[in-house]
C-alpha cells in the first residue's frame, strides 16, 4: 500500500515531467527554462523567479534600502512564491475565482481614485514598464488571496467584551493609546533676528499658501516646492504620530483638528509652520447626529405593486397635512407591524442604523417635515423626524477601535500560523543547484 507521503512525491514526479514536455514542445524554443521548485502539482520556472527578484530589487532601490546578497534575495523570494503558489491553489480548489467583468471593474475603481480613465491608466502603467495583463494578473491574486484568508482564517475571528476591557486596563489606560495623528508639514523660514519686513513676508506667504491648501491644492506637490524643512521632498509627510511624538507646539493645534484640516500658521524661532492632518485614528470626542423619527412602510405584493404603494403614502401624507394624526394612520396602515403599534416610531437612530435610502431621505427632512415616498429594500415608506442632537459617541467609538486593534492581531498571529502549517503539510521540492 502506498502511503501519502509516497503518493504526494509520485505526483510531484508527473508534474515535472509532464511540464519538461509541454516546455520541450514550445515551438523554436532554443533554451529549457529551469524549474527551481515543485510545489505539489505545480512547478516555478526559473524566468519566473528572475522576473519577480527583478521587481523586488527594483522596489527595494527605489526606497533607498540597502540591497541585500543576491542569493539571499532569491531564496526570500522563491520562499514567497511558493507560499503565493500554495494559496493559489488552495483557493482554486476552493471554488474562489474572479470573472474578467469583476477585475476590469477592480482596475476601473482604481483608476477613478486616481483620477484616470481606464485607458489613462494602462497608459499610465505602460509608462512605468508594467503591462496591463501583469498588472490585472497580480490584483487578480491578491484579491482571491484575500477571500481565500478571510474564510479560512477571518471569519472565525471573534473579539469579546472580556478582551476589550483587557485592553483598555492594560494598553490604553490613559484613553489615548489608540490616539495617532498622520500628520503633513510645511515651513516658511525666518532666519534668526530678521526684520520685520522679512517676517511680514513670510508670514503672507504662509497664509497664502494656508488659503491655496484650504481651497484644494496638493499639499504634497506644495511641500516640495515651498518647504523649507528638510522633509520637503517627502511631500512633508511626518508619517503617523502619537501625541507623545509630536513637537509641542503642534500638540495642541493638532488636537483640535479633523482628517483634511490646515492649520493657521504657527509661528516659532524657526519660521512658519503649517500642518494638515492627512489621517486620524481613533483620537478626540467622536460626535454623531442621532434622529428621533418615525415612518410608515407599504411593502409590495402580487395586488400591490411600486405604483400603487407610491398611491396610497401620497393619500396619507395628504391626510396628514389636512389634520390627521401620523401615529394614529401609521398603526391602521404601515405593514412594519413592530414600529405601527408605537405610531410609526424607530426611536433614535444614528448613521449606520438604516438603510442607505432611507438614512439619505431622513437626512434632508427638516424637523416634522413629511418626505414624499421613499423606496428601499423593505418597499415604500413615508418618513417624518421628530427630533435630532448631536451625541458624543467616543466611547463606543474607542470601544470599535480597540476591537478592531485587537482583531487584527489575532488576525496575524493566526495567519501567520496557518500559513507555516500550509507550508509544512505540503509537498515542495527546492532545486538548490539551480539558484
């Protein structure tokens, strides 16, 4: 009886002859590529590998890190594809795939971030030496990469109240240990013991620059033409700061700001300093707008279709303005039999509670005012608000924050367990001699 071991290894040898008779078939190919690895029943071409050092090595020059042996390169990479290689597979065996319409969506989105076309970006990619197909080739692994994680490991994840509570006794005792500003900086400097005149100069400059940045100039391409701090060609990125790292006299500016917000200029012996938050986490009171508001639904049926629901909601509103009672028509007529016996009313509801169709309808209604039919998922509704207030929602905010902190974690620990056992358990045969 042949053991699995045994089997795993035959299958490995089928593999490698059969891929040397399909490369030996290639037509006027004068040099058999490599293979430098067999993973199960795959293999990795030597062109391959040099393909992907290439890359990395490229990547690793442009920021400036010193370059490590060539072969200790290699073997970091191949050990890299052949972890890729191994999800591959494992995701293909698993059904997770991706159609041609869903990736030349993906690579859309991402031209539309970018502010391109589609076409302006395989331009753009062409321009940086990256072919199209190489480039929807990667996005397409990541992504089953990705799902292929998110059900193997993320899934299972769960966060409990217990581990929360862990947390803010432990690491954030203080309340701000979650607290990181990425923090964007220009200087206009003034020389020591200059004169009024210089200063007054600089001083316009900087708030001529400040009003530029206010109204959607790249604060980026700004640094590096305008700053005179020595991190001006680095777009004045000071990279995310806790409130410990950062100069004290930014501290308390910086506190009081928001993600997309330029500051005054703050004046020091060095000159003028203007900041923007690039990004915040999880720092100062979180307020949400929170909504008392009530509602009647006609769901749509075989006797009542969009038409006829749309019908009898303008027939209550008409009601309703002519002296009727909301509560009293939502409890004879809304088919959301849990909101009709309280009159139609959802309570209080913040940002995330509704729908999106109904949350934007709600959000345009001034107090007491009656919206025209609304539909969503659930079928047609009239919406009323009765009140609103601003709710300081910091602490289920942090709360979600230091959830998140800590899925995370459990999140790399986990993978980074789940793929050294993939690797262990299976079969991949390493040929040394052709590194």
């Amino acid at each position: 009886m042949m053991n699995h071991s045994m089997l795993k290894k035959l299958i490995a040898a089928l593999s490698i002859l059969f891929s040397l008779i399909i490369i030996s078939q290639k037509i006027n190919a004068e040099v058999l590529d490599k293979i430098v690895a067999v993973v199960e029943d795959d293999v990795i071409l030597e062109h391959e590998l040099m393909n992907e050092v290439a890359a990395i090595a490229q990547k690793i020059q442009a920021g400036n890190t010193a370059m490590p042996p060539e072969y200790i390169l290699k073997k970091q990479v191949l050990e890299k594809m052949i972890i890729q290689r191994l999800q591959q597979n494992l995701a293909e065996k698993a059904g997770i795939t991706l159609s041609e319409d869903m990736l030349t969506n993906s690579a859309t989105d991402i031209a539309q971030r970018n502010n391109m076309t589609l076409d302006q970006f395989k331009q753009e990619l062409q321009n940086q030496g990256i072919s199209y197909k190489s480039f929807l080739d990667n996005m397409k692994n990541e992504i089953v990469i990705n799902q292929l994680r998110g059900r193997e490991i993320a899934d299972r994840i769960k966060v409990t109240d217990r581990e929360i509570e862990h947390f803010i006794e432990t690491e954030d005792k203080a309340g701000e240990g979650i607290g990181e500003y990425h923090v964007g900086h220009i200087l206009i400097a003034v020389k020591e013991g200059a004169s009024a005149d210089v200063i007054k100069k600089a001083l316009a400059k900087a708030n001529g620059l400040v009003s530029a940045l206010r109204s959607g100039a790249d604060f980026t391409k700004t640094a590096m033409s305008d700053s005179d701090d020595d991190n001006a060609l680095k777009g004045g990125d000071l990279g995310w700061r806790n409130k410990n790292d950062l100069p004290t006299l930014f501290v308390d500016v910086v506190a009081k700001m928001g993600a997309g917000d330029v500051s005054e200029p703050i004046r020091s012996p060095s000159g003028f300093h203007i900041i923007k938050m690039l990004e915040v986490k999880g720092v100062g009171a979180q307020m949400i707008t929170k909504s008392k508001v009530r509602h009647i639904l006609i769901k749509t049926n075989e006797l009542v279709d969009d038409a006829e629901a749309q019908k009898r909601l303008l027939s209550l509103k008409q009601r309703i303005a002519d002296g009727d009672d909301f509560a009293t028509l939502a409890r004879a007529h809304s088919d959301d039999k849990g909101s009709a016996l309280k009159g139609g009313l959802l309570d209080w509801v913040g940002p995330d509670d509704l729908v999106k169709p109904f949350q934007l309808a709600m959000e345009k209604l001034a107090i007491n005012e009656i919206s025209d039919p609304v539909q969503t998922q659930f079928g047609w509704h009239l919406i009323q608000v009765l009140e609103r207030e601003n709710k300081d929602n910091t602490s289920d905010f942090k709360k979600n924050q230091i959830k998140d902190i800590i899925r995370k974690r459990k999140i790399e620990e986990e993978t980074e367990l789940w793929l050294r056992r993939l690797r262990d358990e299976s079969y991949v045969e390493i040929f040394q001699d052709r590194l």
